[in-house]
C-alpha cells in the first residue's frame, strides 16, 4: 500500500472478506495479530488471523497483504494453511486488547479502550497501533456515558499489564453480526478468561445460540462458570436436544441441580430426552416441531413455518396430530411437506394433504437407522412416534450430522482444502 494510506480502526476489519489477486475470497478476517514494544512504542501489526472456508483459523502475515480497506482484504494469494497458534509474545487485537482499562499519562485518569487504529508507516511495508479510541468514566458492560476521545498509543499505559475482569462490550459490538456458529468459533480461540468475559456480556438467547454450536468441553467449561440461575435461564433458550445433549455431559448432581432451577415446562422436555440413548431417535430428536390439528388450513401452516426462530429443517414440514398439539401429541396422522403447503389454496385443510406413506421413526430407533431413513426419503427431518401413536419429536438432519462427524469436527483440519489449493 502506498505512503500516506488512510488510519484504519479495526473493529471496521472484522469479519470482511479476505480476497487473492483474482477476486476469489480466500477468507474473513477474524482478528489481528500485534507485539508489544518496550516503552511507549506502538505495537507492529505482524498479521491476520483469517478463517478460511472450512472455518480453519490461519496466520496471514502483513507482508502477504495489498490492500487493506473497511470493505475487504486483499493478500498476495499465497497463504499457509497451518493452524494459527498464538506466540507468547503475541496479542490479538480485537480479542485481547479492546474493552480493557488502560490509563492516561497525562492525567492518570482510568479510561475503557473502544477501538484501536492501524497505520501503514511511510516507504515501509511494516504496520503499527498508532491510535486508541477510548472512553472516559467507569467501565463496564452497562457504562456507554462518558466523553470519548482518540489519543496516541503513546499517550496511555497499561496495555502490558494483566488484565482481570476486562468486559467485553466493544469485542461483542465488534462481532455484533456474525452468525451464531462464527461466533463460537472466535469464542473458542479465545483465552479462558476472555470467554468466561464474553459469555457473560451475552444476552441468554444469544449465549445460547452460541452454545449449540459450541464443542462440548467448551459449553461445559462455560456453564460451569455462570451462576446456577443464569445457568438454567440458558439451557431453557436452548433447543431442548441440545440443552439435553449439554447436560449429559454433567455430573448428575448438577444436571438434577439445574432441572430443578429451569421452568418446569422445560425441564420436562429435557428430562424426557435425557431418558433415551444418545444415539437413538429419541436422544437426537426435538420436542419443538411445528405441529397443527387435523382442522388447520394452509395458511395456518404457512404462518407457522414463517416463524423466525426456526431453523429450514424444522420449517420443511408440518406435523398433523390430534389434540394435544404439544409433544407428546394425541395421534400422529402424518406429515405435509412445505412444497405441499405452497401448491395448494390457503383455504384447503392440513388434514387432507397429509403424507401418511411414509413411516415414523421410533425412539429408540439407532443413529444408522435414522441416517438411512433420512436418506433413503430424500429428508431433511422425520417425525418420532410412540408405541402408542403419540409425535414425541422429530430428528433434523443437522443433529444427525453432528453425531455422524467426529467429536472435534468444529476443530478438524481439512487436509482436502489445502491440497486443492496447492498447499
């Protein structure tokens, strides 16, 4: 980049995309890569923690970097593709140095660091810190008063100390819009520390999403490390077959401990999944399908699936059973696909559209089972009957998937990827 290139604050970096010389996206940016220097000397930026496609986290340094804009990246397009592992000299940016109380010389007064700024250094390749956006007052998730000012790295202190109890409002704000799975995949390349302090600064419908998509030893080492209460408040938002599969993880003081805390309601649901084998239909089910009585019209199903909070699997079919109409139903009469539902007048009734070929599953059917039946009928979800007749649940494929993929997928490197990219 060329002398005199514009100061870039880089909470404006996170999560834009990475390009080679061609146009083809190698990337996002997940967070940056600085060193401290003795003294008062601003950090050199060594480089890019870009994840990749398959949602491996790899070092891209500044000298493998062309342009850098808010929009996007661009990297000389030779990338190695071995996993980024952070040196003890080393401090990520967005993970490590936003949100911590640092001091101003001149005053000695507390301030929170915001943001910090980048700067390309003139007829020169290297990249350095050179602004701290702050505020002023006391810090906290909850503090958002207090005058703000841009200061240079010199003008404050503090940044080498050990940081306790840093929050975490501008690193959330930062990553405000990632997906839940992004999410957790930056959460999971954090320090400990750093992530029992994001966990906590999470609303619990998001700290729950977060959770789901989480590998085990991480939820369970979050858990453990929030209040009981707020504890059962997040495995109620979670998907009961995950708030199920998390808690069996627990020893079962605990898990009893945290049921007795959660809504009766969903306690019960959990309780119910936590009866059955991990690798049956009945461990791998959710008890939330969408489900209507015989007497519910098109446009009844279609205002059902049109619900936000569902995912696609569970929004591609309805479930058609007598009252009760929360699991365990009354009987299951069958299921109608949402290319049935568009197809037909909004008038007509479930009742008559139901597919009632095609055969449930049952609790207690095995993980290899359920995987054929899925594939054998071309589904992305499939109902879960008792003996009796009764929907306990349905089994989506995502859950299938997660059980099928080994225990450190989210963690896997994907030797294919690099060798299709020459590396």
């Amino acid at each position: 980049m060329a002398a005199g290139a514009p100061r870039i604050f880089v909470s404006h970096l996170a999560g834009v995309p990475v390009f080679d010389p061609v146009g083809d996206q190698v990337g996002r940016v997940s967070d940056l890569v600085a060193m401290l220097r003795v003294g008062r000397r601003p950090p050199r930026l060594l480089g890019m923690v870009v994840e990749v496609l398959s949602r491996r986290r790899v070092f891209v340094p500044m000298t493998r970097i062309t342009g850098v804009a808010s929009g996007q990246v661009i990297t000389t397009g030779v990338v190695n593709m071995r996993r980024f592992e952070r040196r003890p000299t080393e401090r990520l940016v967005l993970g490590e140095l936003l949100d911590r109380r640092v001091t101003l010389v001149e005053s000695g007064e507390e301030v929170t660091v915001l943001d910090v700024a980048i700067q390309q250094l003139p007829a020169r390749r290297d990249w350095e810190i050179d602004k701290v956006f702050v505020r002023k007052g006391k810090g906290g998730v909850l503090s958002r008063k207090g005058e703000t000012l841009t200061v240079e790295w010199s003008a404050v202190t503090g940044f080498s100390l050990e940081e306790h109890g840093q929050g975490a409002e501008s690193l959330l704000a930062t990553f405000e819009k990632l997906r839940p799975a992004d999410l957790a995949n930056a959460l999971h390349h954090l320090s400990p520390k750093r992530r029992a302090e994001v966990a906590a600064a999470l609303d619990d419908d998001r700290l729950a999403d977060v959770l789901e998509e989480l590998p085990e030893d991480d939820q369970v080492e979050i858990l453990g490390k929030l209040k009981e209460e707020r504890a059962a408040d997040v495995l109620e938002a979670m998907d009961p077959d995950d708030a199920a599969d998390l808690l069996s993880e627990l020893p079962e003081e605990d898990q009893e401990r945290l049921l007795t805390l959660m809504q009766p309601d969903d306690a019960a649901d959990v309780r119910r999944l936590l009866a059955y084998e991990e690798r049956t239909a009945g461990g791998l089910m959710t008890t939330e399908p969408i489900v209507l009585r015989p007497d519910a019209t098109v446009a009844d199903a279609l205002a059902r699936v049109r619900q936000q909070d569902l995912s696609p699997a569970l929004a591609a079919q309805v479930y058609v059973c007598r009252p009760p109409d929360e699991t365990p139903t009354g009987k299951y009469l069958g299921t109608v696909h949402f290319q049935r539902l568009l197809r037909d007048p909004p008038f007509t009734l479930v009742s008559s559209l139901v597919d009632s070929d095609l055969p449930p599953l049952g609790p207690d059917t095995p993980l290899p089972a359920v995987t054929s039946y899925l594939a054998a009928y071309n589904m992305v979800a499939a109902p879960v009957v008792d003996e009796s007749g009764s929907l306990l649940g349905a089994v989506t494929v995502d859950d299938v998937l997660d059980h099928l993929l080994p225990d450190d997928w989210r963690e896997t490197e994907f030797h294919e990827e690099g060798a299709r990219h020459g590396r």
